[in-house]
C-alpha cells in the first residue's frame, strides 16, 4: 500500500504493511467467479443479491473472466443467485455478510434449463481472501446473548485476537497500542472522545447490528490512529416486525456479603430497563427501527473518617497526650485571642462526631445515585433500484451525583451524547457506485460541586477574588468552600479543579467512489473533520490550603492559628475554545491478478491543520529567537542570566519575563 504522511513523506507499502489513518467503510463487497463444470468461465452470467430481511434486490454481472464484484453490501444476510442461458440457477440462501468484509461466493453452473434451480441449504463459511486486513468480527448473535455486566457493547472486543484490557481503564489496548490510539466510528461517522481516546457515544446493545475490529494491515479507506479500528454499525428494520423488552435488576437483598464483612450490606438498588421495535412502514422500501433504554441505580457505602471534637474546635488539646507548641511553649490550650477568625468560619463545615475518640470518629453513609436515559432512532429507504439511504440519531443523557466523605461535599455529574448520521448510497451502474456519509456528534459533561449552592463563601470570609491574587474568579459555578486540608482529619471542600465542563462538536464529512473494471476495483475517498470544543477548567477553584504542623506540633492547631503550610489559587481565564481541522484522501486498487492472487495497493494523502484558539489564546515558542509567542501577537523573552527579566521592549513589541 502507498500512504502519504504530513511530514512530508511517501511510503509505498504493497499487500502487507499498511499504516492506519483516516477511511472508514461500514458495508461490505462480495465477489467471486462462476464457472461452469468443466471449470470455464461464464460471461455475462447474472448474480442476483437480494436482502434476506428486507426484501432489496442488487444485479452485476461477471465480466469476460467471469468475475462478479459487487460493492457496498449493507451487513446483513442475503440470498445470492447465479444464472445464465443453459444453465440452472444456483442460489445460495442465508449467505451473511459482515461489516467492512471482503467475502468471496464462487458458483459452478450446471447445464440446464433456466426454470431448474440448485438451492444450496447452508452458506458457506466466509474466507477473508480478498485482501490482508486482521481482525474480528462480533456478530449479532454475540451482542445478544452473552453475557455482558452494564451493558456496553464495546467491551465484546476483548473476544477478538490481539486485544487486551487496559490497565486503570474500561478501553483496551490493540495490537500493544495506547488505548488511546483505538479510532471508534459509528455508523461510518467518527465517534472518538479526544479528551479520553474512548467512544463518545455507546448504543443500546439492542440497537446494534455488529461491529468489527481490525487490529492490523488495514486498507488505505480505514485509520485515524495507530490503534486499531472499532467499526460499529446500528440495527435496520426489516419486512416483519419485531422488538424486545428487558429489565435487569440487583439490589443489596439479592448481593452476597464479603467473606470478612461482619457488618450487613449498605442499601443498594439497580435496575436497567429498556425496549427495542423495528419493522417496515412501508414494505421492501422503508424501514424503521427504535431503542430506548434506562438506568436508575443508588448504592450507598459507609464510611469512617476523623473530624474534630468538640475540644479541639475551641483549642483545647487536652484529649490528647501530646501537647503543643504556642510561641515556644507546651501547653494544651490555644488562647483565644491567636484563634484565627477565617478559621473559626470554616469549623461549621466538619460535622460533630458521632463516636468517641479522636480518630475515625466520625461514619457517615453517602449515598450516590446515577439516572441514564437513551434512545436512538434508525430509518431506511430503498428511494430506487439504484439509490439506497438512511439515516441514524442517538441520544443520551445521564445525572449522576457523587458522595462524599464529608456531607455536602458531593459532586453532581450532568453529561449528554448526540450522534446524527446520513448515508446515501447511488450506484450509477453495476459497475460504479458512491457512498456520501454525513455526521454530527457532540459531547457534554459538567462536574459541577455541591457545595456551590452555598455561594460565595469566599467573599463571605474575606478572601480576595478577581484579580491577580484572587482565590476564585467571580463566576456563579464557583461558589462553594475553599478545600482545607488538615494532616489527619477529613478534607473539606470540593476538589479544587472543581468546577469543569467541555462540549465537544465534530462534523464529518465522508465520501467514497468504487469502480469495477476489468481485474481491478478501484476506490477514490474523501473524508473532512471538523472538531471544535469549549472547556471551563480551573486549576484551583476556590483555592486551597494546607495545614501539617510544622509550626505547632499539631495540624488542627495549625490550622486554627492560621498556620498555613501552602495555599494555591486559581489563576487566569478557565474558559477554552480550540479548534481545528483534519482532512484526507486516499485511492485504492484491488487487482486480481489470478484467481489465487490479489494485490491491495493504496495512497493516502493526510492533512492536519494546526489547533487554533476562537480568541487567540494559544502561545508558541520561537526556537530561533528564543522567545515565546502569545497569541495577541507579542514576543516574551527570559533573561538567560536570571531566568527572569525587568521592563520590556513595547516599541518592538517583546517583553521580558
């Protein structure tokens, strides 16, 4: 195969050594030869393709060598027919084909009349002869019936060759890639989470037909990344109707207790529920098909912390058997009067304990809850003989809330996935098809802290924000308790890169030419992403402080002195939004040379455009004059002596550091 790289680079790479990036094709071709008995081909003999379910009917006809190619076959189950004058018609009936499959179906006509036919009763098992790809294929009948703990399909490609699970993550590693590096696409659309590399949408398991995972020596049309390709493809109606409905349910009752628990199980609920109707509206021409699905769960856990007592909150150390240090002395008691008043605000927000004693003297049961809901719809429409579309929407939307140690430290989890996509498949003659594919999807979550619903406590104790030396910008979403963090008792306040939230846009447009001639088949493709996202992420919202007891002998005492032992504040603007565009193009060449040999050739031009920032906030580094670049157009220069600069250049637009 022949691939372009940006750098740029030709490699030409014939049959077996392939580099994945952009292309992606969700059908399937079949071709294959038709002979006679004596072993000669067969010209002009027509191969008849009809859908099994659905009633679609496809024509080609072989070729002088008497070969058949027959592209973008939607992956579903076919009766395939061969017929010519004098001869009895062969068909072979529930022949299945897979998504991205290259399959091959010879036939061997007998002499006879055109009224007789030979019906053969089981396919044949699919040989991937056609070309060099590795991989696997999960079917149908693997999505609906093995097991498969919440649901999500993507986790069945662990039963492929060469994939293994990664390590701290639900993705997987293919072929000893980054999981990272895996390139998901969804009804031939891109459905890639460039924040995490993992699928940003995962269909009800009802809903999808199969999906395929190539783990190596792919085509030219497939890549995006280095991992391996996971194409999935969603279910179609078909001539009858059908449907399902389910529910699966768990709960604390029905849960065995841990071998050394001596404690009886925390309350806990799950249940996930949903439905599935697929059938015709109109007959052999239009079809449609619906999921819904639905999560409610809520799981509690006991947990045991260490809070101040009652003592240890007016400065009183004498539970203890150490004593601690105020101004070079040991004593027990803090006088009031070194008692820091910002500190005296913040004590409201550990609870009392609920036990004696001065560690893990506090058990609390938190209780999380989560609450999904998706559906997704599917239309097809056999428009003509030759023109073929469908198009696909998926939703899905979640609340979830995430307890915390301490009460009202919790964090709320809204997130929400959308995908669109748009085929159309035009075969201009048997010979010459094209495929356009269209696609949006769009990814939003937010972490959002619970105790931003107490507003500006900031403010309310005093601490600066706006400005170089705030402690939070002044934003309604983050309210809440600045984090204190006291060597040995339980952390107040949310996490500090609380607040976040990113929404994700990509648009994918995709286009592919197949043409058979002759012993070739050629493939010309186009395919453009635009990808466009905003994130709100602060590095300290809030701020933070830390206590130890480097200045006392004890951090709660510490703390109560004002003794910090680090603080951190949030600087700057959270608010991102880049941008950026990828494109390719590829040519391909199946050659047949001999029945027994077959040449994949391939070139692929690859063009990613540099990220840029809707307002400009990106800064770069000029290695030749050993600056950095803002994105506002001025030059920022370090002193090479000190590290650090004094006054500036504005004529000339360079300042130092």
């Amino acid at each position: 195969m022949i691939r372009y790289i940006p750098n740029p680079r030709l490699f030409i790479l014939f049959s077996t050594l392939l580099v994945p990036m952009f292309g992606q094709d969700i059908n399937a071709t079949l071709r294959g030869t038709v002979h006679d008995s004596s072993g000669a081909v067969i010209n002009r003999a027509v191969v008849k393709i009809t859908s099994t379910e659905r009633g679609v009917t496809r024509s080609v006809v072989t070729n002088g060598s008497g070969d058949y190619v027959a592209a973008q076959l939607p992956a579903e189950s076919y009766a395939i027919s061969a017929s010519a004058p004098g001869f009895q018609v062969q068909t072979h009936k529930d022949f299945i084909l897979q998504v991205g499959q290259e399959a091959r179906l010879d036939f061997t006509l007998q002499v006879g009349q055109a009224t007789e036919q030979i019906e053969v009763a089981g396919s044949a098992s699919l040989i991937q002869s056609e070309d060099q790809s590795i991989g696997d294929v999960v079917d149908e009948k693997k999505v609906k019936e093995l097991p498969l703990n919440g649901r999500n399909a993507f986790t069945l490609a662990l039963l492929a060759p060469n994939v293994f699970g990664a390590l701290g993550s639900s993705t997987y590693n293919v072929a000893g890639n980054p999981s990272v590096n895996n390139n998901y696409l969804l009804d031939g659309i891109q459905n890639n989470d460039r924040t995490t590399g993992s699928p940003t949408h995962k269909p009800s398991v009802d809903g999808i037909q199969e999906f395929r995972v190539l783990t190596g020596t792919y085509q030219a049309e497939y890549g995006r990344q280095s991992g391996g390709q996971i194409i999935m493809t969603t279910k179609s109606g078909t001539n009858s109707l059908h449907g399902t409905a389910y529910e699966f349910f768990r709960n604390n009752h029905l849960d065995s207790r841990g071998f050394f628990s001596q404690t009886t199980l925390p309350p806990f609920t799950r249940n996930q529920y949903g439905t599935s109707l697929g059938g015709p509206i109109q007959k052999s021409k239009t079809f449609f098909f619906i999921t819904y699905e639905g999560l409610g769960s809520k799981q509690a856990s006991i947990t045991k912390t260490t809070v101040p007592t009652a003592l240890e909150r007016s400065g009183n150390f004498s539970e203890s058997t150490t004593p601690i240090t105020i101004n070079g002395t040991k004593t027990f008691q803090i006088p009031q009067a070194i008692i820091s008043s910002v500190s005296q605000e913040f004590l409201q927000y550990w609870p009392l304990p609920t036990t004696g004693g001065l560690t893990n003297n506090y058990i609390s049961t938190a209780v999380s809850t989560q609450q999904t809901n998706q559906f997704s719809g599917r239309v097809d429409r056999a428009i003509s003989a030759q023109n073929n579309l469908f198009v696909s929407y998926q939703f899905y939307n979640s609340n979830s809330f995430n307890a915390g140690t301490i009460p009202g430290f919790g964090t709320t989890v809204p997130a929400r996935t959308q995908a669109v996509s748009l085929t159309d498949d035009h075969i201009f003659t048997p010979t010459l098809i094209n495929e356009l594919r269209l696609g949006y999807n769009r990814w939003y979550a937010l972490n959002l802290q619970q105790d931003n619903a107490l507003g500006d406590v900031i403010k309310t104790l005093g601490l600066p924000q706006g400005g170089p030396n705030a402690f939070a910008p002044t934003d309604p979403q983050t309210g809440g308790v600045p984090q204190v963090s006291v060597t040995g008792f339980a952390t107040i306040g949310s996490g500090q890169n609380f607040p976040q939230s990113r929404e994700d846009n990509t648009f994918n447009y995709v286009d592919a030419l197949t043409w058979t001639h002759g012993a070739h088949t050629f493939k010309f493709g186009a395919d453009i992403e635009h990808f466009y996202k905003h994130s709100y992420f602060v590095t300290s919202g809030r701020g933070g402080f830390t206590f130890n007891g480097q200045f006392t002998g004890n951090a709660f005492a510490d703390f109560l002195t004002g003794g910090i032992r680090t603080s951190a504040n949030g600087l700057g603007d959270p608010n991102q939004n880049p941008y950026t565009t990828a494109s390719g193009l590829y040519a391909q060449d199946d050659w047949k040379v001999s029945p027994s040999l077959t040449f994949n050739i391939g070139l692929r031009y690859e063009l990613f455009e540099p990220q840029k920032e809707r307002v400009d906030k990106l800064d770069t580094f000029d290695l030749n004059h050993g600056t950095l670049l803002d994105g506002q157009g001025q030059a920022y220069s370090v002193d090479s002596v000190t590290g650090a600069g004094a006054g500036g250049d504005r004529e000339s637009g360079r300042h130092h550091l």
